[in-house]
C-alpha cells in the first residue's frame, strides 16, 4: 500500500513539473514576441531629446552667463546674505508665513531654512 501512495504522490509531483515548464515556456514566448526594434527606436527618440536639451540649456546658459563660474559665486553670496534676513526677521518674532511674504520667498523655503538653522545647534542662526 505504501508503494501505491509513494507513485500516486510521484504521478502528482510530475504533473506539476509538466505544468511549470509549460508555464515557463509561455513566459519565454512572450518575450521573444516584443517589438525589440519599436523599444531600440524609442530609446534612440530619448536620447536625441535628451542630448537636443541638454545643447539648449547650455546655450541658453552661456547667453544669459547664468552657467558661469563667477556667477555661481556671486549667487551663493545673494543666498548667504538672504538667509540671514530669514534669520534676522525670525529673531525678530515674525512667523514663517510673514517672513516668505516680505522677501518674496515660497513658505516652504523659509520653513527649510529656519530648521536647517535650528539643527545646526543655533536657533535661528545660519
């Protein structure tokens, strides 16, 4: 009797092999059946959008000279000296809402300065 159960259980086990395989097969021809040439196409699109803004941001740079070296450093000082207004009006009592509105700043920006302030140990200090 135990021998009945062991090639019952054997016949069992061998349908469900058959079936992962057959499974696994339809997964295979699914993928052979993808427009690889339509995917190749459409990378090839991307990158020539890619590379065709990546020449108009540059050029648009070099005009205004918003790319350039001496600017970068003339912007981070405009950002230095704004931070400590958003300090200085804070030590001052003024809510983050009042402050964004007088310096033409977004809320959330001045919310994300004053916390960034607050963890570096000094509160409301840059």
């Amino acid at each position: 009797m135990n021998i009945q159960w062991l090639l019952v259980l054997q016949s069992i086990f061998d349908v469900f092999l058959l079936l992962l395989v057959l499974a696994l097969y339809r997964q295979v021809k699914k993928l052979r059946e993808l427009p690889i040439e339509e995917t190749i196409e459409r990378l090839k699109t991307a990158n020539h959008l890619w590379e065709k803004l990546s020449q108009h941001l540059l050029e648009k740079g070099s005009q205004d000279g918003s790319l350039s070296p001496a600017n970068n450093s003339e912007i981070s000082k405009k950002g230095s000296a704004l931070k400590n207004k958003v300090f200085e009006l804070a030590r001052k009592g003024l809510e983050p809402p009042e402050i964004a509105q007088r310096l033409g700043l977004q809320e959330g920006e001045v919310v994300l300065l004053l916390s960034v302030g607050e963890k570096r140990g000094n509160r409301w200090t840059a």
